[in-house]
C-alpha cells in the first residue's frame, strides 16, 4: 500500500482540526465578564422541546415553573419562549446540528432549558451530523456543565464540574479512517479551557462554603492531554488556599463513588469532558436514576439548562410520552432559577423533588398506565412546593431515612 498518500491526507485533514482549534485559543484569551442577570429585565427563557418525550417533559416544567415565577412574570421581569425546530427530522432535513434560525432565536434567550435531542449514531440511518448539544455548548460557549446529586439521607453531597467544550467531545465529528482498518480520533484539551473549569470548580467551592475539590484524569497514562489539566489544577489552586485538593484517576473514582464508605469524602469534582459524562451518569444512578438529575451549561454570556436522559424514543412509539417522569427537566428547572437570581425558589424546588421522589412518593411516575402522568407528578410538585410545611416534610426526610 502507498502509505505515503494516506498520511499526507492525514497531515492536512489533522491540519484542518488544528487551525480551527488554534483560533478557537485564540477566542478563549478574549472572553467578557458573566452575565450580570440582576440588571436585566426582562430575563428570556427559552423553552427548547427537544424529541421524543422531550416535549412532554419540557411542556410539564414550564407549566411548573411559570407557576412559580408568576409574580415576575406578572411584572415582566421573566418572560417565556417557546423555540420549535429542534427536532431530529428538522436538523436532519436540513443538515445542521442546530439550524441556524433556531440557534438565532436561542441567541436572543439569556437562559433556556432543553428537552433531550437525539444525536445520530452510526448505522441509525440519520445523516452524521453532530450532537445538538455539543454544538450549542461550542456555538454558545458553555464551558461548565455543572451537575448536582443530593441525597441528604446519606450524606452525598456533590456537585461535578465538568469541562464541556473540549476533549473528545469537541472535536467527535473529525475523526479519521486513514484506512479501512485504521480509525483516529482527536482530543484536545488547552491550557485556557482547563483553567476556566477548574476555577468555576474552586469558586464554586469557597461561596457555597465547601473545603475540597478533587480533580479527575488519568494522567498517569494521557500523559500529555490529562497531564495538562492536573497541572492546570495545581496552579489554579494556588488562588484558593483554604480549600484543599486532591487527583483521582477515573476508573479508580467510579469504584469509590459506589463505596459507602468512601461516598462522603466529595464535594466538589472538576474533570475533562467524557470522563464527566460518564461518572455524572454513574452519579445520577446513585442518587435514582438518570432521569433523576439535572444539568446546567453555563457560560459567561449564556446558560442552557436540560435533562440528562435521553429522547426516550419507544415511550413515542408506544403512546406512553404522557408518561414520561419530569424529574431530571425540573431538577435543571430548579438550577436554572438558582442561576438567574430566584435562589430561595430554586431551593424550594430542590427541597420538593427530594420529597416526592426520594421519601414520599405519594405519586409515582412508571413511564407507563401503571403509575403517573408527567401532568399530574407535576402538580404533586407544585403542591409540595407550596406547602407551608415543606421545610419540615424535607427534615422530616433526612431525619427518618438518615
């Protein structure tokens, strides 16, 4: 074979990812200030359905969440925006991972909060197109997909940050088949892009009166890519000293979130891209399940908030999306508020997921007849929500199961 003719069509297909990721260093040297939403009025959440049961879901959360913000958005001060065309069959038909006029109406949101999006694989019969969430993660640099897993009955308490623009994510689409038994893949990871997770990660740490980060990579091995983000790690928390640190290897770390005895030694987790896709998952399953958890994608200028399960397309099929449990959308629901300034609401709506899904569970969604609608677990929600009694329901919670 004329191995020379594949490798030089390897160098300029490398080279092609190699410049783009150079500007985008570039770009991240120039980056503004965070987005300051106590000076704005009104703040546009966009409301993006997704597919499958996302629709079902996202629907239910907003009904939820204008409910709770009905005197702001009484006085204008938080306005709601649906956003359709978010859709598989739309971004497949016209071969794009967000059309361009809903990531322009998406724009215009401060915030938004997203249904699940199905990402073509191969083989699915969809056209290899990229995932709608890594793309507005790039398009609207959403840095820190930050994710929460509470369960005050045992005393975990984490919250993962982790890195969301970069590592094999960032560039999942550019792989190689330099042969037909020769397949590469990229992975990146910079200095700038590291640096801004593992800080969020410390300042997180230090306001919510935590005392320990720990830093996840397997730079023993990804000497070069992991190597950089714990070096990273060492430096910025030079700018922390009274919260300490400490480095674990992934596959030792999902071990160890499994182990109860080890469970209550983390706080706050900093970590590249896919190993936080997988431990935040392993996370969730603790706490309940994926569909359980929420997610927030924050930048400087924007915010995303979504569910961390997938589109659930056989419930579709099936006639059963009614059913589908709206936990995880309103999990990110509440982080939302928190984000844009409703902190005291935000809590409540922690506080009442906790309740109805980890202790009560007077009303119980199956993703079938058998048990809920997302309808009515929505409005078991709202009435715990607003039970005057809720704060001592969630005491009673992590008294008696504790």
């Amino acid at each position: 074979m004329a191995y020379e003719q594949v490798i030089e069509s390897a160098k300029e297909h490398f080279g092609t990812v190699l410049q783009q990721q150079l500007e985008r260093v570039e770009m991240l040297k120039e980056e503004g200030d965070w987005t300051d939403y106590s000076s704005i009025s009104p703040i546009i959440i966009g409301m993006l359905g997704g597919d499958g049961i996302g629709p079902s879901i996202s629907a239910e959360t907003q009904a939820v969440l204008a409910y709770l913000l009905r005197d702001e958005v009484a006085s204008g001060k938080v306005e709601f925006r649906v956003i359709d065309g978010l859709t598989i069959e739309n971004r497949a038909e016209k071969l794009q991972s967000i059309p361009d006029d809903v990531l322009a109406e998406i724009k215009e949101c401060h915030v938004t909060l997203k249904g699940p999006t199905h990402t073509p694989e191969q083989g699915d019969g969809w056209p290899n197109i990229e995932s709608a969430n890594v793309s507005m993660r790039k398009e609207l640099d959403l840095f820190a997909n930050v994710r929460p897993v509470r369960i005050p009955s045992q005393g975990v308490d984490w919250t993962f940050f982790r890195e969301n623009t970069e590592d094999m994510y960032a560039v999942g689409s550019q792989g190689l088949n330099a042969t037909d038994d020769l397949a590469i893949d990229f992975r990146v990871i910079t200095s700038q892009g590291s640096e801004r997770i593992i800080d969020a990660a410390f300042a997180h740490a230090q306001r919510t009166g935590r005392d320990k980060v720990t830093i996840v990579t397997k730079a023993n091995v990804v000497k070069t890519t992991d190597g950089k983000f714990l070096d990273i790690a060492r430096k910025v928390s030079e700018r922390y000293p009274g919260i300490d640190w400490d480095g674990w290897y992934i596959d030792i770390m999902t071990a160890a979130l499994i182990n109860p005895a080890r469970q209550k030694d983390f706080q706050v987790l900093a970590l590249p891209n896919l190993y936080g896709d997988i431990l935040t998952d392993e996370a969730a399953q603790i706490q309940g399940g994926v569909g359980t958890a929420g997610s927030a994608n924050v930048g400087k200028r924007y915010a995303m908030f979504e569910a961390i399960h997938g589109s659930a397309p056989r419930m579709v099929q099936e006639g059963r999306a009614q059913y589908a449990d709206p936990s995880s959308l309103l999990r990110a629901g509440a982080m939302m508020l928190e984000h844009i300034g409703f902190e005291g609401l935000g809590g409540k709506l922690h506080k009442a997921l906790d309740i109805c899904g980890q202790y009560e569970r007077k009303v119980i969604t199956t993703g079938r007849n058998t048990g809920a609608t997302s309808q009515e677990y929505g409005q078991y929600i709202m009435s715990t929500v607003e039970d005057p009694t809720v704060e001592d329901r969630w005491q009673e919670y992590v008294e008696t199961v504790g």
